[in-house]
C-alpha cells in the first residue's frame, strides 16, 4: 500500500474485519475472521486485458480442495440473507455475460489542469521508482535461492545531482522524507540532475514502508556518514 500506517490505522478503526488470504500477513492480526482461498492457478476466473477484453480462463490444478474467494464470498451472502447467486465462477461469468457492454453515455474526459512541476533545490530531488521483477513480493516466500537471484538494491543519480551532495560511485546515499528513511549504495547514472532512482520494494529498502510517498515526490538526499 503507498501508505502501510495509514491502511494498518484504517483497519484497526473498522469494527468487523474479514480478510481472505493465501498466507500470512500484516492483516491476518487484525482480521476478526481469516479465510483461506485458492491462489490463481486453482480456482477458474476472467481477467480484462489491457484493451479491457475478457480472457477466461480454467483452473490449472483441480481437486486441491481448496476454495475460491467468489465462492466464499456467496456463502458469506446467503449467511447475512442476501443470495449472490454467484456460487460459480462459470455462473459468474453467465451474469458478466448477460450485462453485457456499457451502451450508455461516456463520461466526459477529464478536464483538471495540470499542477506545476517540483523545482527541488540542492539537497532535493524528485523520487523516481518502480518495483524490480524480483524483490520483496510475497510470491518469492520460501524462495530464498530465487530471490538470492536479485539485482542488488542501489540508489541512482546524475553525476551533477551526486556532487552537489558530495557523493561518488558507490557511496551510502540516504533517501528520507519526514516519516523516515533508506540507506543504498549509489550507481551514477544517466538521468536527469535532482532526480533520485530508488526500488519500490527491494530487502532493506521498502519504500513504501520507510518512506510513505510515491513517485514524483519531492525527497531529500544526502551522503549517509
């Protein structure tokens, strides 16, 4: 989540929390009720591609006995009173099948101006990011050959950007906002000056977590002595 406080504060006000889940995590403590649900290759489902089309698919591995989420959330409906009627995924599909397309009128696009573009000045930079394809996702659990695999958490920066802070190639660089802070070894790179590249998610540096801002934020950066 881009703010992990936040969403943990927000479960931890709502009265009655039911959580379905393939393993352990941060919500599990906080769920009155946990399910356990088939992970993607043992349940049938629809996905939409990116041109929003439907692709269907079947259940790669069948009689594990484990339950789809579509199944338990129908029964939790007919328990409160209220039939879903959707007790399948084929039966699912029947419902998507019979809506059919939107034929109404389309919304308007959007009409929000633009907002003006950071200026950070020395000591500042604009964080740049994105997840690597092997990093601390919870599909590497139990993985730690595969996940030993990884490219090595760095920070990046322009050469320019490096030496106004007084950094140089492989120097400990501290990214922090008033929330908190990452430590990496920095790897000059071609980008532009006062831009800060950093891994949204890799061991000892979940950005999320330490920083609790997202892409186009405006951070601070330093030599970590």
């Amino acid at each position: 989540m881009p703010d992990p406080v936040l969403a943990a504060a927000a479960l931890d006000s709502a009265p009655f929390v039911v959580s379905l889940e393939m393993r352990r995590s941060a919500v599990t403590d906080r769920a009155d009720v946990v399910f356990p649900v088939a992970p993607v290759v043992e349940k049938a489902g629809t996905f939409l591609n990116w041109e929003g089309r439907p692709r269907s698919l079947g259940a790669a591995l069948s009689d594990t006995g484990a339950m789809p989420d579509l199944r338990i959330l129908d029964a939790i409906s007919q328990e409160m009173g209220f039939d879903l009627g959707l007790p399948t995924a084929a039966a699912a599909r029947d419902e998507l099948l019979r809506l059919g397309e939107w034929d109404g009128a389309r919304a308007e696009p959007p009409s929000v101006a633009p907002g003006d573009l950071p200026s950070p000045g020395p000591g500042r930079a604009v964080l740049a990011c994105w997840r690597m394809l092997l990093d601390g996702g919870r599909l590497q659990d139990g993985e730690p050959y595969l996940a030993g695999t990884a490219r090595r958490a760095v920070a990046r920066l322009s050469a320019g950007t490096a030496g106004e802070i007084g950094a140089g190639e492989g120097d400990l660089v501290r990214v922090s906002t008033e929330y908190g802070s990452i430590v990496l070894p920095l790897v000059v790179t071609e980008i532009p000056d006062r831009v800060v590249w950093v891994p949204m998610n890799s061991p000892g540096a979940p950005l999320y977590e330490r920083l609790r801002v997202g892409v186009g934020a405006v951070v601070s950066i330093e030599v970590a002595r």
